[in-house]
C-alpha cells in the first residue's frame, strides 16, 4: 500500500514538471514572439497579406488664355528588363508549333517595338551583367508611349518574358514649339526645369498620395480592404494669357524671316495696351519643349525676356513724349537738322545716311529718324529729368514677371553719362534693354501714359476650385500725361504714313503707330557691321488696343529696321484679323515733318 | 422545574405509536418516449451542410468577384490609357503646325488686308485685297515652328505625303547650310515701290 502511494506521487511530481516546463516553454516562446520580436513579426506578416500603392497627383496642365493646352500630363511607361534571365525564349508561330526564338532576335524585337538599335539594348544587358551576374534589373527604355507599351505586352505574351513594363507620368506639349521657350520643359524627374514649368513649379506639382490594401498570395487586393491613407493632391492648372494660335502665326512669321533675312534670332511681342496682357511672345529659333535636347543647351531660353540689346531709333518716340510732357516741344517745334552735329561738349553726333541740310520738324525727326535732330531737341531736357522719365518707363527693372534667368536693361544712372551718352540715350545707344522692357515702355505710351505691371498668367486653378496666383489689379503709374502720349502715338501715325518704310508698313484703312529702330552694336569694342533691326508700335493709333514690337538679331540682307518694318506690318494685321479690329473711321493723325 | 407544577400520571399524555405502514407499489411504468422523427435530423444536418455549402460558396463567389474587380479596374485602366492616347493624338493633329502643313501642301497662302461685309446696310468696310502669293515676307514652311510629335504624321489634305520629319528643328535654317540667295522680289535693301 506504501509503496503504490510512492509511485503514484513521483508519477504525479513528474507530470507536474513536464506540464511546468511545456508550459514555461510556450510562455517563453509567447513571451518572445508577443513582446519581443513583436514589432517584426507584425511588419513580416503585413508585407506578406498587404499592400500598398502610390496613387499619382498629375502634375497641372498648362493651358492658353482660351483653354488650349499647351503642357498636359500623360501616363507613360519605362521599360525594364531582367538581364539574368534574357535567354532565349519558346513561342508558338501561327501553325500551332512551338519554336524556339534565339535571345538576340527577341531582344532586336524590342529595339523594335520601342525604337532603339538592337545594339543599344545588347550593351545595356552586357553592362548590367557584367556589373553584376545576377543582375535582375536594367532600365532599357524611359518614358515609351501607350502605342510603344501595347506592342511590348504583346511581345510579352508571346513569350518575351523577361522584358517588364512599369507605369509612370510624363510631359506632352501637343502644340509643339508654339510658345515653346515660354511654357519651359521638365526633366525626366517630372519637375520644371525652364520656363514658366520652372517658375510655377509650386502651382503645377501635385502631391502623390498614399494607398493600402489587404492582398491575396497574387497580389490581387482582398476586397472591400482598400483604404486610401493619403488623397492625391492633383497639381493646379496654369493659365496663361497667350493666346497660342496669335502666338503660332507669330511665331511662324518671325521664323519665316529670320530664315529670309539669315538673321541670327528674332522676336515678336503683342500686349494688350489697357490690361497689360502678354497676348503673344513668339522667338525663333524657338523651342519644342515635347524634344529639348534638339536644341543646344545655351539656346533653352526666351530671347524676349534674356537678351539685352541697344535698341536704337525706337527710343526717339519716348524721348519726344517726355519733352512733349514737360513741355519742353510740340509736335511742330523746330530743328535744323545736318548729317552730323558737333555739341559744344565734344560730343559727336550723325545720321544713319549721308544728307543735305533739313528743316526738321519734332514729327520729321521721327518720320526720318533723325539722331541729329533728336540731339538738338533733347538738349532741351536736363539729364536728370531725362534719366528719370526712362526710369519712370522701366528702362532697367526687368518685367517684374520673374521669368527664370530674367535679364535686366542697364540704364546707367545720368551721372555716370559721358558727353556722347548724354546724346545717344535720346536714341537708344548706350543703354541696354531687354525686348519685354520694350514692350512694357510702349505699353505706358499706347495706354495713353500709364503703365501697368505686364501679366502673363491668367491665375493657377485647383480641382477644388480655388484659384491662386491671380495678378492683383494693376495699379496704373502714370509716366506721361494723356496730351503727351496722343502727340506722340499721332507722330508715330505719320512715320508708317511718311516714314522711310511706309510701303512696307502701311495697312490701308487702319491707323497704326510705329517707329523703327536700327541699334548698333559693339562686340569687344569693335562696331559691328550688322544691327538689331526693330519695330515698336501700337493699333489702332487713336485709341490703341495692341502693343506690338518686333526685333531681328543681325539680319545680313537688309541690314537695317527695313528687316523688321514688313514682319510688323504682317503682325499687326494678324492682331487686328485675331480680334476683329474695325477699320478707322477717322482720318489719321497729320503733323507735318518740315518746315 | 416549580414547585407548583402538577405531576401528571405517568403515561397520561404517552404516545400511541401509529404504525400503520405505507402502501408498497411497484414503480410505475414510464410511458415510452417518442421514436425521434428522421425528418428532424436530416433538417438539422442538411441545415449545416448548407451553411457550410452556402459559406464555401459565398467564399468562391466573392474571391472571385475580387479578381473580376481586378480585371475590370485593369480593363478600365487600360482603356483609359487608350482614351488618353487617342486624345493626345486628336490635340497632336489639332496643333497649328499639322494645320499649317495641311494648308501649305494644299498651296493656300496667308489672307492679306482684311476687309468686313456689314450686315446691316451692306457695306464693305476696310480696303480688301486679294491674298498674294508673294508676300514681303516670304511665307518659310511650317516645320519653322517645330513640333516632334507629328513629325511625319500623314496629312489629309495630300495622300500620300506627310509632315516632313526631319524638319523638327529649332526654328531656324542650319547655321552651316549655304545661305539663301538674295530674292529680288523680297529682299532688296531698300523701300520698295509699287
């Protein structure tokens, strides 16, 4: 009986210790998985029953002043491939048989399908192997289009199976060039890299959000487990004030000429003279921001807003209004006007072309470009004043646009002025402009004197309907009074009508204003033999709606504004074709050029 | 125990044993229970075999309606690349360039001085002219105004020919290409009359 009782006790203290240490050893191993390898337990297991994805933001649109897109988002796709297994690939042909296709034949498939040389893709393999055996990752092709993208899945299904398509998001500017230069480009990163894609990168980018799904062994999402943990934020949508059909015409115009001319660069402006509205900023050599690299990195720029250039004779309009405004001349005062003049200062003023002694009127110094006769009048107006007017008309304070890499005139202040740039800042030597500043002084003087702050964007519109960016009323400044400007734009009227270039200006049945400008320039200290030829004007010239300057880099067969004379006309009568201007019904200004 | 109390005969009040015994009877028969009924059973077994049938299948159903969700999201995705690329294509043939190819291959030329036909009373306003062939500025092809995407797009005015793809430049006649000669008709260096 004692010795039952023994057993059945050790059997019982040994089963205790058995329960003990298998219970211990769970509570260790809960212990272990529950609280100390918790965290990467968790993480293991998520990866392996979710997932996530990246919802894209497209990055905003790009639209003119009526809509039309200028820069759109597009899905796009890179094509990768698995250099480790390119071998070589079994597909059944149209009899049902299955053949073998060697490697580099499947490979040249899809230098086919996505346009590159078979040889190309051979070496990116090689490369990506001979960096690393294994390597299951190269990137053949960026950014191929949907088209390119529906021939690779079908090379896929026949059997290439080691190529890969992933998607992403690209850039297309379905009008090409048109305002090219202005729109900018982006990079392969999506983000701006020039132009207005640059500077209003803020308002164009989105912000991706975020996405997270419960998924089966293949990936296919669970249903009903899909939370999106972070919305997209879609970019804004950029209006411009361009119009891109006026911009295109423009554009083309210019081109035509530079081509004709063999000039080096030419630029045409169109502002709408009571809003301040860029209308058009047309450049050739232009930009087709849709193939960037076509163009030479230093050429990637807007002319208009970048290069500086002296503008010669198309200053003179601005020199009489301010004489006109501080009533220091009219319209009908007088000047005896030679081929040179020799100021007491020593300066030494002369003409574009040898000519008899004229009895000049302030209309005829225009009507025939006179520097002489400018000097003389101009005289008149301390250099300070003077100073003060071309600053009041923007003559060195860029656009205020802020367009990337933007360039100021330089205006040296009157000061600094030697005797001869005393004289020549009268005619636009010596001082340095960028072709928007041009537009913006002709604007002050079209809109009657007052100058409004130039706009190119309309505003940056959200999905949700709030818009940013939008200008702030202009404030007008006024540069010079209404009398003065009037005087000036019905002197302008009678250089297209009596001008030297009035066959190639003038537009029957409309009035327009103009002056033409041949501006010098000197490389190294040396005078060039070839000139900034330029048109600057407004329409209609009584009460004018459009500013439209035109400039030409080096034209080498005429070698003066006579380059830019016929590509204004051509453009102002696109202007008043675009909106409808109505023919004048008031007899154009008369103010006779002699005496 | 007081001295008052009455001692009572011994046996008075003594208890006359009752002994009448209870009657013995035999247990009584329990009246059978019912046979259970089959019907019953086969209801409950059936019930959760189809709870288990109707669970299985529901199951099925629903992962499979998880990947026809799938495949149509992949169907509608990739339609919409469809819709997107077709569009690109309808604004690609929409630009100016595409328009001014068509339009130069037809030979149109650029409208001159323009002229307005008022309604109201009939009138011509403005001074009309005809459209010139030769311009003062002579018309350049519309590959000036480059545009890589419908390079070599077909034009619908011409069968046969299309945008020329090699005239996707800059803008600009090659810096190293000889010069144009001088035209007469449009380039002498000097106010024209006519």
């Amino acid at each position: 009986m004692v010795k039952h009782s023994l057993s059945t006790r050790r059997r019982v203290a040994v089963a205790i210790l058995c329960v003990v240490t298998i219970v211990g050893a769970f509570v260790v191993r809960l212990v272990d998985i529950q609280v100390v390898r918790a965290d990467q337990l968790v993480t293991a297991s998520l990866e392996k029953t979710s997932g996530a994805g990246t919802l894209y933001a497209p990055r905003g649109n790009i639209v003119d002043t009526n809509g039309v897109l200028l820069a759109g988002s597009v899905t796009l796709f890179d094509v990768t491939i698995s250099p480790k297994d390119v071998d070589d690939i079994t597909r059944t042909d149209e009899n049902g048989e299955s053949v073998t296709v060697p490697a580099a034949e499947a490979l040249a498939e899809v230098a086919a399908a996505t346009g590159k040389k078979p040889e190309d893709l051979e070496k990116i393999v090689e490369d990506a192997l001979a960096k690393d055996a294994s390597a299951n990752f190269a990137i053949l092709a960026r950014g191929v289009d949907y088209s390119t993208y529906q021939a690779l899945v079908e090379l896929k299904k026949r059997g290439t199976w080691w190529i890969y398509t992933q998607q992403t998001s690209g850039r297309t500017y379905p009008n090409g060039a048109v305002a090219g230069a202005i729109v900018g480009y982006v990079g392969t990163d999506n983000a701006g890299l020039g132009g207005l894609e640059l500077a209003q990168d803020t308002c164009l980018t989105g912000k991706n959000g975020q996405q997270a799904f419960q998924r089966s062994k293949d990936n296919v999402a669970l249903p009903g487990t899909t939370v999106v943990t972070k919305e997209p934020e879609p970019g804004g949508e950029l209006q411009l004030t361009i119009d891109s059909d006026l911009n295109w015409y423009l554009q083309q115009l210019v081109a035509s000429q530079v081509l004709a001319q063999g000039a080096k660069w030419g630029t045409i402006t169109v502002t709408e003279a009571k809003t301040g509205k860029i209308r058009a900023i047309a450049e050739a050599p232009s930009l087709d921001p849709n193939d960037v690299s076509s163009t030479a990195s230093e050429e990637r720029r807007s002319r208009v807003f970048q290069d500086r250039f002296e503008p010669g004779s198309v200053f003179k309009p601005l020199t009489a209004a301010s004489l006109i405004d501080a009533g220091l001349a009219t319209p009908a005062s007088q000047v005896v006007a030679d081929y040179r003049y020799k100021p007491e200062n020593g300066a030494s003023i002369k003409d574009a072309l040898p000519h008899e002694r004229q009895h000049l009127t302030l209309a005829g110094v225009l009507q025939t470009s006179s520097n002489t006769g400018t000097s003389q009048l101009g005289e008149k107006m301390s250099p300070e004043d003077r100073y003060n007017y071309l600053d009041a008309f923007g003559f060195g304070h860029a656009s205020g646009l802020n367009f990337p890499g933007e360039q100021k005139g330089v205006l040296h202040p009157w000061q600094e002025w030697d005797n001869q740039t005393y004289y020549t800042t009268m005619f636009g030597q010596g001082v340095d402009v960028t072709g928007i500043e041009l537009a913006s002084a002709y604007q002050a003087l079209a809109n009657l004197g007052e100058k409004l702050p130039l706009q190119l964007i309309e505003g940056c519109s959200y999905p949700d309907g709030t818009v940013t960016q939008v200008p702030e009323q202009p404030k007008a400044e006024r540069v010079i009074s209404e009398k003065a400007a009037l005087e000036t734009l019905g002197m302008m009227e009678t250089v297209v009508t009596e001008g030297f270039w009035s066959e190639s200006l003038e537009i029957p049945g409309y009035r327009v204003a103009a002056k033409s400008g041949t501006g010098e320039q000197i490389i190294n200290g040396i005078l060039q033999d070839t000139f900034y030829s330029s048109m600057a004007g407004a329409v209609p010239a009584d009460d004018p709606e459009y500013v439209v300057t035109v400039t030409l880099k080096d034209p080498l067969y005429k070698r003066s504004s006579a380059a830019a004379a016929p590509v204004f006309k051509e453009a102002v009568l696109q202007v008043i074709k675009k909106y409808g201007i109505p023919p004048s019904t008031t007899p154009g200004a008369s103010y006779p050029g002699t005496y | 125990m007081s001295a008052t109390a009455v001692r009572l005969p011994h046996g008075a009040f003594a208890p006359t044993p009752q002994t009448t015994p209870r009657p013995v009877r035999a247990v009584p028969a329990v009246s059978p229970s019912p046979r259970p009924k089959l019907a019953y059973a086969v209801v409950a077994i059936g019930g959760v075999l189809a709870m288990v049938v109707a669970q299985l299948l529901l199951s099925v159903g629903l992962s499979q309606g998880a990947y026809e969700i799938s495949a149509l999201q992949q169907q509608q995705t990739t339609l919409g690349w469809q819709q997107q690329s077709a569009s690109d294509d309808l604004l690609e043939v929409s630009s100016p360039q595409y328009i001014a190819a068509n339009a130069q291959a037809l030979g149109m030329v650029i409208n001159g001085t323009p002229a307005y036909l008022r309604l109201s009373d009939g009138a011509v306003v403005g001074v009309p002219a005809a459209a010139a062939t030769e311009t003062e500025v002579p018309v350049g092809p519309s590959t000036l105004v480059g545009n890589s995407l419908i390079a070599g797009v077909p034009l619908v005015t011409v069968p046969g020919a299309s945008v020329d793809p090699n005239a996707t430049g800059t803008g600009v006649a090659d810096p190293a290409a000889p010069v144009a000669p001088v035209s007469l008709e449009n380039g002498i260096p000097a106010p024209q009359t006519r």
